[in-house]
C-alpha cells in the first residue's frame, strides 16, 4: 500500500496556508497531482489517500477528487490499481459520500480503528458479499457458494462484480492443478 498524503500535495499544490478542501478548481488542481502519481505507480497497488491533516472537504471538492478519481478508476484509466481512503472525519465522510452516492459509486476507506467500511453505493447482495470478504478477509467463488448458499456462477458473478468496482482485490492462485481466483479486502 502506498499513502498520499492529501495535506502535503494540498500545501505543495495550492500554497495557501489552508488543511481545507474547498471549491472545484481547487479540488482540480489536487487530483491532477494525483493522476499525475497514480500513473507512475505499479498495477495491483492499493492507494490510500490520506485525509488525517485535512480540516473541511466540501462537495464540490469531494466530487472534483474522490468521485472523478474512483470514476476514471473503473474506466481503466490508472490500470489495475485500487483506492482507499484513510483517516476521514464524519464531516468529511458524509460529503464524499454525497459525492459518490449522486454518480452511482462507492469506494471503501479504514477507519482510525483499521475497520474497513464502504462509502456510497452498491446493490444489496453485493454488499451481503463485500461484508463475508471483510470479516474473512479473503474468499473463493467456492467458499462464498457455501456460506451464502448460492451457485457457484452466481457467487462467482458477485465476486467479479465486487473486483470491477474496485473494491476487492483478485488474485490467480493454482490448486490441485486449477487455477482458482483469490478475492481479498483492499
């Protein structure tokens, strides 16, 4: 996992003595440094942005960053990354989401207690999935076939769905001869 420290490029980017994040231009400038380093980093890295230092996040700023990033992260844009959010406020939770939830995405964060939780949106059974991966940490198509009592096309469609939304992680593994896919929390 690889931090961005939202403050330092905060500071570095605008130069205005604020730990807010206000006003679309703002928010603009901030994720295009962003997209900037997201580019350079390997595939199948995990990147939590850091909100610790940040004071207000509006929802201008929030859709500008957050949504645009997790947005262009599903069209394939950044390759086979995924994003996460860390050291969020409730105030600042509440504005990301708003942002999310209005374009229909989600993304997960941590929690100041390392609690994994989701921000925005997703179907029911999708989140009934994401909640088995979260408390096991890591699961197959077959293993959710059996604690969920669903076919095994149907917890594999689940799983892959979860992966193209970028919030779990898949990983090939070969056993007894097959290849078997891993999906794990971010």
């Amino acid at each position: 996992m690889i931090k961005y420290d939202l403050y330092k490029i905060l500071k570095e980017e605008l130069k205005n003595g604020s730990c807010d994040l206000v006003t679309r231009p703002s928010g603009q400038i901030i994720r295009e440094h962003i997209e900037r380093d997201i580019v350079k980093e390997g595939d199948r890295i995990v990147i939590a942005l850091d909100f610790s230092k940040i004071g207000v996040i509006d929802y201008s700023c929030a859709d500008e960053i957050v949504a645009k990033l997790v947005s262009r992260l599903l069209g394939g844009e950044y390759g086979d990354k995924y994003i996460l959010l860390t050291g969020l406020n409730e105030n600042q939770k509440e504005n990301i989401e708003v942002a999310l939830e209005r374009k229909g995405l989600a993304i997960m964060t941590k929690t100041k207690n390392n609690k994994k939780i989701l921000l925005g949106n997703i179907n029911n059974y999708l989140k009934q999935t994401l909640d088995i991966i979260l408390e096991k940490d890591k699961t197959t198509a077959k293993e959710l076939s059996k604690i969920m009592k669903l076919e095994a096309n149907t917890s594999g469609t689940r799983l892959l769905n979860l992966h193209k939304k970028r919030l779990v992680k898949r990983t090939e593994e070969i056993m007894n001869g097959g290849r078997v896919w891993i999906y794990e929390s971010i």
